[in-house]
C-alpha cells in the first residue's frame, strides 16, 4: 500500500483534517524560519558583514541543509514524548481523540510562534512546541485517566532546555574574555562607526559562524518539525506509518530482538504472560516476512503496539547488567522498526524551514542586536556567541535533544555584552525573560483547554 492509497482510505472528513493537519505542521516549521533563524542573521548584518537579503538567503540554504542532513534523533525525541500508541488505537472514540490531540498542539504551538513574532519577542519555538505536546498529554490523561505524557523522556528534554542557555550566557562570555586576551586587535571589541565594515578575515569567521548556527539550527529544529509531522502521520494512517515499511533489513532483526527479550526476562523471572504473548506474536506475524508492508494496516498497528511494549520491558533494572553487544542490537532492532522518517518528510521540512528563514527576519532581529545589549553588538562579540551556539546545538545533536536555538544564542549574546562590561538593559532582558518563563505554561494551557474542547465536540 502507498501513502496515497493510505490516504484514500480515509473517510472524506478524516482526509480533510489529515491535509489541515500537515498543512498546520509545515506551517510550523515555516514560521520557526523566520522566527528563530533571525538570531543567526543578527550579528552579520548588524556588524554590516552581509547586507541583510544576501545573509538571509545564505542562513535559509544552510537551514535547509542542516535539516536535510542532519539525523533524525531528536525528531523521536519529539515523537517519544507522548506514549505513541494513544495515537495508533483502534477503538473509534480513542482514534477520534488521538486526531483531536493533533490538531490541538499543532494550533497551539503555531499560535504561541506568531504571537510572539508578532511582539519581536525571541522565544523558543522548541518550548512552543514541546509545551503544546505536554499540555494534550496532561489533558488526556486528566480526560481518560490513562497515561498522557512520558515523563521520563520530558524531563529529559526539559533539562536540556533549561541548560543550555547558561552554557550559551557562560560559555560566549569566557570565549570573548579568551579572544581579548589572545587576540588584541582593537576593531574586534569596539562597535562599528558609520558604514564601517569589518576586515576581510573578521568577516570570513562572521559568515562561518552564522552558517554553522544555520546549519545547526536546521539540523535541530528541522528534527523538531519531523517529529511533529510523524505525529500527524501515526495519528492520522496509523497503519501506514506504524512500522518501517520501507527498509526490510529491520524485519527480521525486529522479529529476533522481541524472541530475545522474551529469554532474556524468562530468565530473570520477569517474563509476565502478557508480555510472552507479545513476543510469541511478532515472531508469528514476521516469521517469513521480507517486509512490513506484507502486513495488513491493522496488524501493523497492533504490532507496533506489541514492539513498544517489548521495548519498555528491554528496559527493566533486572536487565541492566547485561551489556553485550548482541543485546544491544537486540534492544536496538526492537525500535529501529518503529522509528523512521519518510524521506518526503525530510525534504518537505527542509525546505519549509529554508524558506521560512528569507521572510520576516526583522522584529526578532532589531530586539536581538539592539535591545539585548547598552551598545552595539561588536565583530567578537556576535563571533563568540554564534560560535558558542552552533558548538552547543550541534552537541545537542548528539545527545538527541531538542535545545532552543532562541535561548542559547540571546543568552550568548547576553553573556559578551556583562563580559565586556557594555551592560544590558534590563526591561529588554525582563521581557524576554518573563517570554521564556511564560511560554512552556501558556502553551500547555493553550494546548491543553483546546484538546478538552475539541474532545467534547468529537463525543
């Protein structure tokens, strides 16, 4: 079956709201574009290194870049937030509620991005978007008295968010005072006068450093945005997207991963009928199978639910000692199966995130460089905070976690400005911060009273 027969599959009223839903999340990363990758652009046009359309267009490919290559980690980050099977149900009413979870977040967390583009505030899209996901979460679980939201995982990614903009303020501000004291070219610490522009090497490392923070961003935040299109796509052809059916390498490791978690509990004594049954079944189901499209929809979606809860049980304290390599693919191939990003998805998302980057840049940039610091922002200090951002977001990368590109780069900024004793005004810095603080509750509010409202209407 392909995402097109998928799709004509659905009920007229389903299609509709599956074609809004995608439009939502595109959206999403479109105004994510211009609304965060305006701080990559700020200290290059503001040290008049690049005029601003050529730094604009330059920031929109290297987003689209970063995004088309840069994993697929955090996305699951994103998705692993809430329990997924809440979205692959078959029941009718939960499969209704699970479509009115979607819709509710997306429209949050877009709603939260243009109010607050639309005050020049540089808040994180990232806390937008993970707030609104927490806030359905919460609601749901406060509606069917089920589980709503991983929280194992939120705390994961909540302490991520939090950390990172000390790093960007600490880590930008120990950077500048380094370059002053190894590099004593005076035109580095001084803002610029009239049209004065910086030496041919200063801005060689400007544009570098604005490319990595575009790249970084894209690679971040595009992740972000796959996430957040997975969730449409499970909610919505559940069978479809509810296990890999485009590589069949995963099969039969997934079919060997679940036998061997099942010994493996067997033999700690932590094998519960439930779960023996979970195993016994996907061994049945893929014995012989070259792929999972061979799957009918319906078995694929109870399937996925068997691997992931074979995959929770991979993760019990009584397995912890064991190691091994062999049991690390075991464990590995068991979520390999139900984690995948259709390459339209990538593509899609890179370039809604690229084009996003080239239009209405300017409000988050003239709070950035002009209402963050006392003075204007000098060659060093925008090449210390950019350098310090891309190396912090890229780390995040690693780690699979979502950070918010917004935060780590104005803290960075935040952080020259104390260093090299310009000062910072303290309503900008209030405003921005009262922003950050506002912006994970109001979006789970926001999420959470639209997600009980649209449940009422749906029973």
């Amino acid at each position: 079956m392909t995402f097109w027969d998928a799709v004509y599959e659905l009920p007229m009223t389903g299609a509709l709201f599956f074609a809004i839903a995608l439009l939502i999340a595109f959206a999403f990363e479109f105004i994510n574009g211009f609304h965060d990758t305006a701080n990559a652009v700020t200290t290059v046009i503001y040290t008049r290194t690049l005029p601003a359309t050529p730094a604009v267009l330059y920031s929109g490919v290297m987003n689209f870049l970063g995004a088309l290559l840069g994993g697929t980690g955090v996305a699951f980050g994103i998705v692993n937030l809430l329990p997924v099977e809440l979205l692959i149900q078959s029941n009718a009413e939960n499969a209704r509620l699970g479509l009115v979870m979607v819709l509710s977040l997306l429209l949050a967390g877009v709603a939260w991005n243009l109010g607050t583009w639309y005050l020049g505030l540089p808040v994180s899209s990232s806390h937008a978007l993970i707030g609104s996901i927490l806030g359905v979460g919460i609601a749901n679980s406060v509606l069917t008295g089920q589980g709503g939201v991983n929280w194992n995982k939120a705390t994961e990614v909540g302490l991520g968010l939090l950390i990172s903009p000390i790093i960007g303020f600490v880590a930008a501000a120990l950077l500048l005072l380094t370059l002053k004291a190894l590099v004593r070219d005076r035109r580095l610490y001084v803002p610029p006068e009239g049209d004065e522009r910086p030496p041919a090497w200063i801005r060689a490392v400007l544009i570098a450093t604005c490319g990595g923070v575009s790249f970084a961003h894209g690679s971040n935040d595009g992740q972000k945005g796959m996430g957040l299109i997975l969730l449409v796509l499970i909610g919505f052809l559940g069978g479809h997207y509810a296990l890999d059916i485009y590589d069949g390498c995963k099969v039969q490791p997934a079919r060997e991963g679940a036998l061997a978690v099942k010994a493996k509990l067997e033999s700690v004594g932590r094998l519960t009928p439930e779960l023996a049954a979970d195993a016994d079944e996907v061994a049945r189901a893929l014995e012989g199978k070259s792929s999972f499209a061979e799957l009918p929809s319906a078995e694929r979606k109870t399937l996925r639910e068997r691997l992931y809860r074979l995959t929770k049980a991979a993760k019990d304290p009584a397995l912890a000692d064991d190691s091994g390599e062999q049991w690390k693919r075991d464990k590995k191939s068991l979520s390999n199966a139900v984690e995948f990003v259709p390459l339209w998805v990538v593509v899609g998302v890179a370039l809604a995130l690229g084009l996003g980057t080239t239009v209405g840049y300017k409000r988050i940039v003239v709070t950035v460089a002009e209402k963050i610091g006392k003075t204007h922002l000098t060659y060093a200090q925008g090449a210390a905070a950019e350098m310090v951002a891309a190396v912090t977001i890229m780390a995040a990368d690693v780690a699979h976690l979502p950070v918010s590109t917004t935060q780590v780069l104005s803290s960075g900024i935040a952080g020259t400005m104390t260093a090299n004793g310009s000062g910072i005004q303290a309503a900008t810095c209030r405003r921005i911060l009262l922003a950050w603080a506002m912006t994970l509750p109001g979006t789970i509010l926001l999420s959470g009273t639209l997600f009980l409202m649209g449940s009422w209407l749906v029973r």
